[in-house]
C-alpha cells in the first residue's frame, strides 16, 4: 500500500474517508486503490457510532471501489452489508 503520510492525510478531503467519527476522525482512507482495498480489509476493525454509520461507510467504499476499479469479493463484508441495506 501506498505510505499515507500525515502531511498526505491532513491534506485529502473528508470524502477521502468512508466514515468519519463524532469527535471528527477521519478513518478509512478510500482515495485511491491501495487504500480502497485495506478500507475494505480493515472495514470489520473499525468502531462505528451506528448500525446506519457502517452501513454508509460500506456504501462509500463500495462506490470508491467502482470508481478505482477495484473488485470486491462477494463475500466481503463490506459487500455482503451493501446488498442487505
């Protein structure tokens, strides 16, 4: 994966991110297709604040991945929520 440097991270934008926290944490980066495929593998690791919050970060990265090319398993978690919500 593509090393995401700090400086690099503070300057993506928030819809660089499948799902940002309350307190305004970004997490997930989904920029490119390194980062869409480690959000999609990392997406079960993640603390959401609701059922709803997940189910929109899985969608974000659903999409993202579409855009990259990137092809998800069928049986992914994040695909597996996206067909169910």
């Amino acid at each position: 994966m593509s090393e995401l440097t700090s400086q690099k991270r503070d300057h993506l934008k928030d819809s660089d991110f499948a799902y940002i926290d309350k307190r305004g944490e970004r997490h997930l980066p989904i920029h490119d297709a390194q980062h869409v495929r480690g959000a999609a593998a990392r997406f079960n690791q993640t603390q959401f604040g609701s059922q709803q919050e997940k189910l929109d970060a899985a969608r974000r990265i659903k999409s993202a991945a579409l855009k990259q090319g990137v092809a998800l398993d069928k049986d992914d978690e994040v695909m597996k929520l996206t067909e169910e919500g």
